[in-house]
C-alpha cells in the first residue's frame, strides 16, 4: 500500500484541478475529454466530484463533550453508554470506560 506525504497529496489534488478545469473549457463531454487525454473515467469523475464538494459539505471531525448528566448515572462501574448520531437517522452505541 502506498501511503502520501501532504505535499504529494497537495500536488495530485492541485493537478486534478487543473484536469477539471481543462475539462470544463475544453467543451467535450467527460467521455470524450478522458478518452483524449486518456484518463479513466471513474478515476475523473471521483476527483471531480471531489473537488467540486463545498467545504461546508466536506465531512468534519468534531470535539465531543459528554454532558455531567450522562456521567452521574453509570450503568456499571465506571461505565457509560454514549450515543453518536449519524446521517440517515442511525446512531452508534459505545461503551466508555
């Protein structure tokens, strides 16, 4: 497996850009402009989709702060059931030490 320092990943980002900008001016369908520059399909259509994602859509990681009310009941000694909501309506059950 190959692991990306940031740069090299700056760098592939940065040059997946400018393919999808090239793309836009060029005026061809993505079929025709991949098939030109003979780039796969599935691999432009994930780096477009990619970086035409707003940042505000981009997934985010976020602090987690238990309130003192789930900490005054412990289910068992020293622990504590969380709940994480997720899209879609799920939720994630931990058990915290």
């Amino acid at each position: 497996m190959e692991f990306r320092t940031t740069s090299q990943h700056s760098v592939v980002h940065v040059n997946w850009q400018q393919q999808v900008r090239n793309w836009k001016a060029s005026g061809l369908s993505q079929k025709q402009f991949c098939r030109r520059e003979s780039l796969a399909l599935s691999t432009f259509s994930y780096w477009k989709c990619r970086i035409e994602i707003p940042e505000a859509q981009k997934v985010k990681f976020f602090p987690l702060s238990v309130p003192p009310s789930i900490t005054q009941q412990p289910l068992a000694p020293k622990c504590r059931t969380l709940y994480f909501p997720f899209l879609y309506g799920k939720k994630r059950e931990v058990l915290a030490h």
